[in-house]
C-alpha cells in the first residue's frame, strides 16, 4: 500500500485515518497543551535534523532514552531538562507553550544584523495577512476562524517586535570585551 505511493510519484506522510499530511509550519505553529509542545519538538527534530528519540537523549546527556518517551507521552518532564530538550531538538516550543499559556509574546533575541530584503518582504507580507484576516473577522461578525486571526496577529507582533529590538541594540550598541 505504501510502496505503491511511491511507484507513482506522490510521495507524501499520511495521517493516522490515512488522510494526506501537510508540512507544519513551525514558525508560526503554536502547542496547544505542553503534551503537543513536547511532542513538537520530537517531531521538528524527526522532520528537520532526522534525530530519533533515542539520539535526542544521548545529545540531552540522559542514560535512558525510555524516560523521554515516558516524558513526552504524558507531557511531564523536569523542567530542568527543557532547555537541553529544546536545544537538542532544534526549536524551542515548551518555551513558546509557556509564554502563550501567561499571555505573553515570546520573541527571538536579534542577531545584531542589518535586515535583508526578504525579512522585509516577510514582515510586509505577515501584516497584510494578519490585516487581511482581521478585516475579514470583523466584517463576518465573529464568524471568521478566530484562531487563524489570532495566530496571524501574534505572528505579526513578535516580527515587529524582533525588529524594534533590533533597532534599539544597533542605536545602543553593547559593548564588546
């Protein structure tokens, strides 16, 4: 059944009741529960960096990788082990679950460079989508999906925030030692 996929060119994931996949989007992808933040990470590490469970706890430095699995089944991990999960996954969702769940905008530090035109491009093109999608909830009198608003909305706030600090590191430059 698989391999016939194959066969014919269309290569794609199915879903558990053997619907086509979509790639996610992980930038804009927010976890619901810390359950799916967990879970997200293992998956971005699978799909991103092609890192099986077994060798995300060898990089977390853990003797067991049975504890992981325990851990991201039931959504409980010591949260002293979140940063080295995080960072041997590739992407930070636990952090991002965290900060949505206390209404909060978690917004990547900048690097300390000057932007290109694609991150203009990319800022531009996320708020005519979060304007778009506003003007539409509102003319629809709340019938529109709120939660694609609401994604698209905080999407746009942590771009611009991102530049805003940008902006403030390079007028106030930190001293190098």
């Amino acid at each position: 059944h698989l391999q016939a996929q194959h066969l014919f060119g269309r290569r794609f994931c199915r879903a558990p009741r053997g619907l086509p996949m979509t790639r996610r989007n992980w930038k804009r992808w927010q976890p619901a529960t810390l359950r799916d933040a967990l879970k997200g990470c293992k998956d971005y590490a699978l799909e991103r960096h092609h890192l099986s469970v077994e060798r995300i706890a060898e990089r977390m430095g853990l003797e067991d990788h049975w504890a992981l699995y325990k851990w991201i089944a039931n959504g409980r991990m010591p949260l002293v082990l979140v940063p080295a999960y995080e960072h041997a996954c590739g992407i930070a969702l636990v952090a991002r679950w965290m900060a949505a769940t206390d209404d909060k905008l978690l917004v990547d530090m900048p690097k300390g460079r000057q932007a290109q035109p694609a991150d203009m491009v990319e800022l531009n093109t996320g708020f005519a989508q979060a304007l778009q999608l506003l003007t539409d909830f509102y003319q629809a009198d709340g019938k529109a999906d709120p939660v694609a608003t609401l994604d698209a909305l905080r999407s746009h706030l942590e771009q611009v925030a991102y530049h805003h600090h940008n902006v403030a590191t390079y007028a106030t430059p930190e001293l190098e030692f």
